[in-house]
C-alpha cells in the first residue's frame, strides 16, 4: 500500500508542477498578445523614418514571440479554457462556489 501511495503522491506533485507550468506559460501568452497589439497601435503615432522603424521590428519581434509561445502550449497539449477558468482572470477572482442555501435556478 504504502508503495502505492508513494507512486500516485509523486505523480500528483509531478502533475500539480506541469499545470504550473501551464499557468505561467498561459499568463505569458496574454502579456505577449498585449504587447503585440501595443505594439500595432504605436505605428500610428509615429512620425520619422527611424521610428516606423523601430516599431516595425517591434511588432515582428512580439509577435514571433506570441507565436513561438502558442507552438510551446501546443505541444503541452493546453486547454486553455480549462486554465482560463483555473486562473480567475475571467472574473478577477479563483473559482468559487454559490453560496449556501443557493441553487443554480435562484
């Protein structure tokens, strides 16, 4: 039994470190779409040659990165809606459950 224990205790520490995994990674692909319309909105506010410039190689540059982050959640097989609704980001808050003496219809 306690060889039982121990194999299934590793693999839930082993699980609960790759949906971390996921988390962080999830996270950064919203901060890398953010920067990757920021940098799509500053080509409009820009006057001079060296500047369009500039915000040209940033925009490629954040949006490889978006890319290269969507190909790594890819091959971890994510589920995004499942670590959207993990997350709290939907409402601000984690998951909760309705109150007591509460039920769905009302």
């Amino acid at each position: 039994m306690k060889r039982w224990f121990r194999w299934f205790g590793s693999r839930n520490k082993d699980t609960e470190a790759f949906t971390d995994e996921k988390v962080r990674l999830y996270r950064e692909i919203c901060q890398a779409h953010q920067d990757w319309e920021a940098a799509q909105a500053k080509i409009h506010y820009v006057k001079e040659a060296e500047q369009i410039d500039y915000v040209i190689f940033l925009q490629e540059a954040a949006e490889k990165r978006y890319v290269m982050l969507l190909r790594q959640a890819k091959r971890m097989n994510m589920n995004v809606l499942e670590l959207y609704q993990g997350t709290g980001r939907h409402t601000g808050k984690q998951k909760q459950s309705p109150p007591a003496g509460k039920t769905m219809e009302g």
